[in-house]
C-alpha cells in the first residue's frame, strides 16, 4: 500500500506492520522522505536516516521472531535536550558544538528498547528556555500552520521543534521537555497532543537539565491513544535518577474508552482573566459542554494563588538554571573561546556560547540566588510554590481532573514578540501552575479560531493519576472531533 506518513497515528501504523500491509522499514523510507520535503520548517537540528533505517530492519527483523515491542517500527524523533548515544547533541546552543555523548538518556533507552526508529534530533528553543522556539542558535522552527495572509508563525516553545515535526506528518510522535509548559503549548498552537506527565514519572537521567525541580520528559503526538502508548514506553523507575518515583508503569490504554461519567471536572476561576481572548474563552465553555454532554459533573473550584505562580517561575527556573548552566566553561566539552587567562576564558566560552534568552535567565538566577537576596525572593518563591501545590490538593478532593485553555493565544507571527520578554513570558499563564506543583497535564487540540488557527484545552491531573486524565482526555478528543490540518506549503 501507498504509505503517507501523514495519515497515520501510532497505534494505525502499528496494526498496519502487524498485518503487514508494510514493513518498518518502508514506512521509515517513507517517513524520512517526508522529512527531509518539509526542511523549510528547520524543526530538525540532525537528522539521522541511515541509523533510522538500520533500526527500522532490526526492528522488523523482531517482528518476525514474534519479539515486538510496544512502538516496534515506528518512526520518532527526539527533542535535542535528550542525549543520544553518538549523534550530536546541542540543546539548540552554540556552546554545545560537537558535543556526541558517550551514553543514552534513559527516556530514549526506554523507546528504543520497544522499537521506536530515531529519525534524529529536534529545533528547541536554546536550553528550552522559550516560548516561540525562536530563541534556537540553529534558527527558529517553523508552523506548519500559516497565518491568514500566508505568514510563517512560531511553533510554540521550547518543544517547537518537537510540535512542527508532528503536526508536518513526517513523526508520528516525538519526545518533548516541559518545565512551564514547554510540551503543552507548542502542542496547542501546532494543533496536536502533548503530555506532561507527574514529576518523576519519567527519568530525567541524560536529558540535559534547565531547572531540575520544574523539568519533566513526555511524549508529542497526534492523539490521546498515541499518547497514552508513548509514555507507558518512556517511563518507569530509574536509580540513575533520584527523582524518578518507584511506581509500576499501567497501561495508560486499558481504560481509555470508559468515558467520563459519574467524574467531577473542576473549573477554576482564577483562570478566567482579565482581557481574556473571547474565541479561548468559548472554547473552554465548549469543552465544559462536551463534559457535561459525556456525563461528568462540572464544578467550580479556586486555585487563589494562581495569579502569583507565573512570577514565583521566573525566580525559580532561572534560579535553578544559572546552577545548572555553570558547568558549561569551555574546560571539558563544547565550544571553548579562548582568553589571556583561565577566567577570560571562561568569560569569552560563555558570552559567545550562550544567547540573549539564556543570558538574561542566568543572570536573573544569579541575582535572586545572591547574598541579601535569596531569602527576598528565592525563599519567598518556593513558599509560594508550597501554597500553588496545596491549592492543587485542596482542589483534588473535590474533582477528578481540572479543566482550563492551554495558551492564551493561538500561534503569533515569527518575531512578533521576540524584543518583549514579558509578553513572552505570559504565553507560559496558563501551563506554569502545574509544573510547580509538579501535577500531569494534557493539551488536545478542541477547535480552530477565526483564523483557522488551532486551539488547544488544557486537562490537569492528580499526581501519578496519568491514566484517569488521559481517559477525561479522550472524552473531549471525541467530542471536539478535531480533524483540521495544515496546508503542506512546505513540500509545494
């Protein structure tokens, strides 16, 4: 059969390889072709096809012993923040040139031990700190989707990459970080599926580290079905990492289709703000409908410190960032400018290495994390975090899953706000409260805007609760019925 990787989710692909209408690796042929028609998106930093079809032969070669794993023969791609063994890894930064890791992160271990076929690495925002993927040393990704007068708009960020990638049709899934909502909002404006499991869900060992508290791995895709069988692939307990929780791995599939009656769905006020867009505004009332139609019970919940959650981040990310970026000196890998002495070289390896974005983010770390100034703002930061988390508790014992938009916005054209880190920033409103309290959260595409644009509505779960916020998840997928795709200007 004619294979369009386009027209395939994940669970498709793999009953079709079953019954061999084709092999993994024709579809990876088809797949990477796909790939390298849709190069004007530059959502690929690397791509790897010759080890993408040795995989994809290893790969139908188990599936002939009877030996398949859970995503065997199926063609992903892999955001540039998870290390792979002996393929570049950048996190999207100058400063990492010709870095090739000697190891494997164990998120990627996981996929590539069920039979996921690496095409190669992801475009990022630079060291995932972004909102637009525009902040990348490699340039910005771009939308599949293109606005009104044919103008190129971002992908969303940091896993812009990841996003456009999905959403082009060329991967039929793709790993993504999120640490404020860096899977969840490039899912949205691309038009796709995006979870960010529990904190400590999956490993985080070889991913290469923003803020280590807020960072969790998770799977991009173009359903909830796929989604669920992504991340039962990715997690599981690592000792390689000591935030990673000891806890059996369901199979978040096994209860999809059980709908959502006799649920309580929480509506929190707080998220309903002032100037709020009226197209996102209908949207959340319509996912509220298609619950209530599905039988779930609505209820109106307070989250009160939601409005101080986007400011405790950006003390707390950066915080976490200047430490974890102190590492790169220019002394054991990557790029190394050199100076007069050893701390102009340090100074020259970093002001060359590093962009604008993380830049601005490790100074503003350093700051609160300064004598006289961490208790001001770092400490006070973390107590506010400890309230978000427990308005998240209290919340909890109400309802099931949380309801709320994903981004304020839909995609915004290339550029348009790359000069005002505050309105940057504010992308991150609605997604940044859960990476606090370190909770799962979905994005699913629900409907386009006047624009024919993508929208997208945010589900929230309770911790390690993947498999009931998953379920809510596919209650609304099949009411929103979101079929729309992007115009493929790219291959014409």
């Amino acid at each position: 059969m004619a294979i369009n990787p386009a027209d395939l989710t994940i669970a498709a692909a793999l009953a079709h390889l079953e019954k061999g209408d084709f092999t993994a690796q024709e579809l990876t042929q088809a797949s990477i072709a796909a790939m390298q028609a849709a190069k004007p998106l530059n959502a690929m930093i690397t791509e790897t096809p010759e080890k993408a079809l040795a995989m994809a032969q290893a790969a139908d070669e188990r599936r002939r012993a009877g030996k398949a794993g859970l995503l065997e023969g199926i063609p992903i791609a892999v955001k540039d923040l998870f290390c792979t063994q002996d393929v570049l890894t950048t996190a999207a930064s100058h400063i990492l040139d010709g870095f090739v890791p000697a190891y494997e992160s164990t998120a990627t271990a996981n996929l590539w031990r069920e039979g996921a076929v690496m095409l190669g690495k992801l475009n990022l925002d630079e060291f995932a700190m972004g909102s637009s993927n525009e902040t990348s040393y490699y340039g910005p990704a771009v939308n599949p989707w293109r606005g009104p007068q044919g103008e190129k708009l971002v992908p969303g960020g940091s896993s812009g990459g990841s996003a456009a990638a999905v959403a082009a049709g060329y991967a039929l899934g793709a790993t993504g970080t999120d640490t404020g909502g860096s899977i969840r909002q490039p899912a949205a404006l691309c038009g796709i599926t995006g979870i960010k499991p529990t904190y400590g869900r999956v490993s985080r060992w070889g991913i290469v580290a923003f803020a280590s508290s807020l960072d969790q791995a998770g799977p991009m895709t173009r359903d909830v079905r796929d989604a669920a069988l992504m991340l039962r692939a990715m997690a599981g307990f690592d000792a390689k990492d000591s935030t990673c929780v000891d806890m059996p791995v369901p199979d978040y599939t096994a209860k999809l289709e059980d709908g959502v009656k006799g649920l309580r769905i929480g509506i929190p006020r707080e998220y309903r703000m002032d100037g709020m867009n009226a197209e996102i505004e209908a949207l959340w009332n319509q996912g509220k409908q298609w619950l209530v139609d599905a039988g779930a019970e609505v209820v109106d919940i307070s989250l009160p410190h939601t409005h101080h959650a986007l400011a405790a981040y950006y003390i707390v990310a950066p915080a976490e960032a200047s430490s974890n970026l102190a590492r790169y000196d220019g002394v054991r890998y990557g790029l190394r400018v050199p100076g007069k002495d050893l701390i102009e070289m340090y100074e020259n390896t970093r002001g060359a290495g590093f962009g604008r974005e993380v830049q601005r983010r490790i100074m503003i770390g350093t700051y609160v994390l300064s004598a006289g100034y961490y208790d001001a703002y770092y400490t006070k930061a973390q107590k506010v975090r400890t309230l978000i988390a427990k308005d998240f508790e209290q919340a909890f014992q109400r309802v099931d899953a949380i309801l709320t938009p994903t981004s304020p916005n839909a995609a915004f054209p290339l550029g348009s706000k790359s000069d005002d880190p505050i309105a940057m920033y504010l992308n991150d409103v609605f997604t940044v409260p859960i990476n606090m309290a370190g909770l799962p959260g979905i994005s699913l595409p629900a409907g386009l805007n006047a624009e024919g644009l993508p929208l997208g509505l945010q589900l929230i779960g309770r911790p390690f609760d993947e498999a009931t916020l998953l379920r809510v998840a596919r209650s609304v997928e099949k009411a929103a019925d979101f079929k729309a795709r992007p115009d493929a200007w790219w291959s014409k």
